[in-house]
C-alpha cells in the first residue's frame, strides 16, 4: 500500500497546479474591463474612512466625460441607492455608510450620460 501513496500523491498535486495555472487566464480575459454599468470615462473608487467608532464608507464617482453624469450608488453593505449628479470633469464623494466595524466593502455604480 506504501508504493502507491506516492503515485498517488504526486498525481493529485499535479492535477492541483493544472487547474489551478488555468484559473488566472480565464479570469484575466476581463480583468480591468469597465463594468457595462459605466460609460467608459466614468471612474469609480472607493475607500474606508477610520473615524473612532468604526469605518465611513465613501464611494468616489470621478467623471471625465464632456457631459453630465447621474449616477446610483450602493454597496454590499448599504444597499439602498443614492442619486448622485456629477459634473463633467468633476468628482463626486457619497457617504456610504458611517462607523462601519468593517472596513471592507465592494461599491455598486450605474451612470447615464445626460
């Protein structure tokens, strides 16, 4: 039974690194690809705030486009949607959330040229 361990082992730790060097190529097709959502001069980043009772959540619409934008933001921790107008070349900040225990989360933004 000890000689067939090995085989064994070797066989299954192969099949590991194959599937898992094939995993990054298929995810890499539309890595940094603008979400459907956003016209493509639209940014959006965001970032979580420390304050002395937890995280604000801020979600950033920059918008580089020559017309105005309005836009809906959410998250996966506040999923209620605010109306937000962003200017053209502008940059509007939504608050989010306020004093968040987590400081991770993943914004949600559509955008409509006017």
């Amino acid at each position: 039974m000890a000689r067939f361990v090995r085989p064994l082992a070797l066989a299954f730790v192969a099949s590991v690194v194959l599937a898992s060097a094939a995993l990054p190529e298929a995810r890499a097709a539309d890595a940094g690809a603008p979400a459907p959502s956003l016209p493509a001069c639209v940014a959006v980043s965001t970032a979580s705030r420390y304050v002395p009772y937890g995280y604000n959540h801020i979600v950033s619409v920059t918008n580089g486009c020559a017309r105005d934008a309005d836009c809906l933001v959410s998250t996966d921790v506040n999923p209620q949607q605010r109306a937000v107008a962003v200017a053209a070349r502008q940059t509007a900040e939504v608050t989010t959330f306020m004093g968040s225990p987590s400081s991770t989360f993943t914004a949600k933004v559509t955008c409509k040229l006017r």
